[in-house]
C-alpha cells in the first residue's frame, strides 16, 4: 500500500500563498481519481481483509448478468487494469461482499464510496443531489475507521479531494465537463483508427487526409434532403405483416449473440451492450437466455418499462438471435423475442 503513496515529503509551491486554495484550480477527474484512485484502493484494502483467493471464488461465483461484465477467472491475476476494468468490478464490489466475514461497518463504508462515485456522476445536479453527494462521504467518514484498523488504510490525497467535490461541483458544473475518459476515446477515434487506415509509411499526411474525409462525410446526413432515411424505411418495412409477406428465402444465420450502440446522452461516450442467446452444445451444459424490453412502437420510448401495459413495449428472453440473407431487403440484424403471454415480438436493429 505504501508504494502507492508518494515517497517524500515534498514543500508544493502554493505553500507560501496565504489566500491560494489549490482545488479551486483543479477539476474532478472521475476516471483518475474516482476509478483508478479511490476504486483501486478499496479493492486493495477488501483483499487485505478478505484475501485475494476468497474475493476471487465470489466474483467467479457470480451468475453472467446483461450490461455487467464476468470476470470468470477473478480479478487478482489482472495486471494493467484499465478504467474500464475498474468501472466493472465498482459495479459488482458491494455484492461480493455480503456474507463475506466482512463486518456491517466495512460494507457501509464501501457502499458510501460507491455512492459517492455514481452520485459525482450525475449528469445534472442540484441543491438536493449535492446533499445526497456529501451525505454519502460522510458516511465514509464515519465508518473508515474499519479499513484504517484492519487494512492499515492510510491518509491519501485523493481521498482528500473527495471534500472538494460539491464545491467544485457547484462553481464549474458537472463532472462530465472535465472527464478525461471523453479525450480517451477521441484518441482512438483519431489517432489509433488513422493509424490502421494508412499505409504505415509517411502515415502523419495519410492520418491528417483520413480524419479530413472523416470529418467532411459526418454531416452528410443532416445537409441531404432525406435525413433519417434508414429509420424511416426500417419502420416502413416492418409495417408488413409477417404472417402474409413471403420470405424469399428458406435458411438464416442464427448467432448466440449480438452488440447494440445504444444514443449515448453524453458526447464522445460510446455504449456497447451485448445480448446473448446461448442454448446447450457440446462443451457446456449451461445455457443464457437474456432478458430485453423490446420497443413496439414509438411511444414506447418515453413511457418505457410502463409501455408494455398499453402494448407499446414487451419484455420476455431472447430465444434465437437470426440474421436474414442480404437477397432480402431486411438485412440487418434481428432478433425473435419470445414474451409469453404476450405473444413473439419482433425487432430490428
């Protein structure tokens, strides 16, 4: 744990300035200080407590869960853990820790942090949200006092930070301003994806053409005349009724699984969601089907779950994931969603 702290005892240049307050001139940094600061340690300090093989055994133990990754080996053997990695096991941390040995005040302590992280999210805030935000660190506060004396916790400076989140909050805005996971993906986006669409040679002027074309070709869609145009012919095409359309085509692809790009609300943010169908086969015995709300209608987007009472939407497993040929006009993905009572609905994506 020392090593993680920083080794001397350094004078900061601010020292001598009577009327300077430092995070008035920093932001929040959820991806640095939340995820690869405050998630690292507490994960740190649950192996000291518990060991590391028995948190491994309870994160193996858990079931496979749609939109929460698996780590079926543990996270111990991990090296190099990306922010990613770390948003994963915050989502299932205080789980694992129940029925673990840990006492009720350790699992408030973490539960406290991982409010604090989720709630320094928020998109929006306000006088109440900021209340919630310092309500959940001073719990933290309240119950550290298990991890300083059975996990030798020590004093961290970005523990420290924490304080100055609602102030920052209030002054500068949401976090969201001032994510550097956000510049992140512009880096693939830019750089990494440039870089595989040269030819690996003088590829600086190949990069700086590919992103100029990028550009330009983005905003095709709103200057044509006919926006939206796929939208509207896939909500044209499954206007026909599927029980007196002929299929010009007697075989499909069926496929165990398949990823959506659901609208981020956050620009730059991309969202990646798998659903799988996995039926019985030779090397397991263990099947997944998973749950999805399926969108009849375009009401069904602001009333969601409630939707399915008024027959916009409809909830049930994912039997079979099938893909039509290309010969049929369809050609995208779709996915036969078995709901029981509420009959077979039918979505393309």
């Amino acid at each position: 744990m020392e090593s993680n702290v920083s080794g001397g005892n350094y004078e900061p240049f601010w020292a001598g300035f009577s009327y300077s307050n430092i995070y008035l001139a920093m932001t929040p940094d959820v991806l640095h200080q939340l995820y690869q600061g405050i998630v690292v340690h507490l994960i740190e300090w649950v192996q000291r407590v518990i060991s590391e093989e028995k948190l491994d055994e309870r994160i193996q133990a858990l079931p496979p869960s749609f939109g929460v990754r698996h780590f079926k080996n543990g996270i111990s053997s991990l090296s190099q853990v990306s922010g990613g990695e770390h948003k994963n096991i915050a989502k299932i941390l205080v789980g694992c820790l129940h029925g673990s040995g840990i006492a009720d005040k350790g699992i408030a302590a973490c539960r406290a942090l991982m409010d604090f992280i989720y709630i320094a999210q928020y998109q929006s805030h306000d006088t109440t949200t900021l209340l919630y935000l310092e309500s959940a660190l001073e719990e933290w506060h309240k119950n550290k006092t298990f991890f300083i004396n059975k996990a030798s916790a020590v004093n961290i400076l970005k523990f420290h930070s924490l304080l100055h989140y609602s102030k920052s909050i209030s002054m500068l805005g949401t976090t969201d301003n001032f994510n550097t996971e956000t510049f992140k993906r512009l880096h693939i986006d830019f750089a990494k994806e440039g870089w595989h669409a040269s030819n690996k040679r003088d590829h600086f002027p190949q990069m700086v053409t590919w992103l100029c074309r990028r550009e330009k070709i983005a905003p095709s869609n709103t200057f044509h005349h006919a926006p939206n145009f796929e939208k509207h012919l896939k909500k044209y095409v499954n206007g026909f009724p599927l029980d007196t359309t002929p299929l010009p085509f007697d075989r499909v692809d069926v496929w165990h699984q398949f990823k959506l790009n659901p609208t981020s609300l956050v620009d730059g943010e991309v969202w990646v969601e798998t659903v799988k169908a996995l039926p019985v086969w030779k090397h397991s015995t263990n099947t997944r089907f998973d749950t999805v709300i399926a969108l009849v209608n375009d009401n069904a987007e602001s009333t969601a779950v409630e939707g399915r009472w008024s027959g916009w939407s409809c909830t049930g497993h994912i039997p079979v994931a099938i893909r039509t040929p290309k010969a049929w006009i369809q050609d995208k993905l779709c996915g036969t969603l078995e709901a029981g009572a509420i009959g077979l609905c039918r979505m393309v994506f």
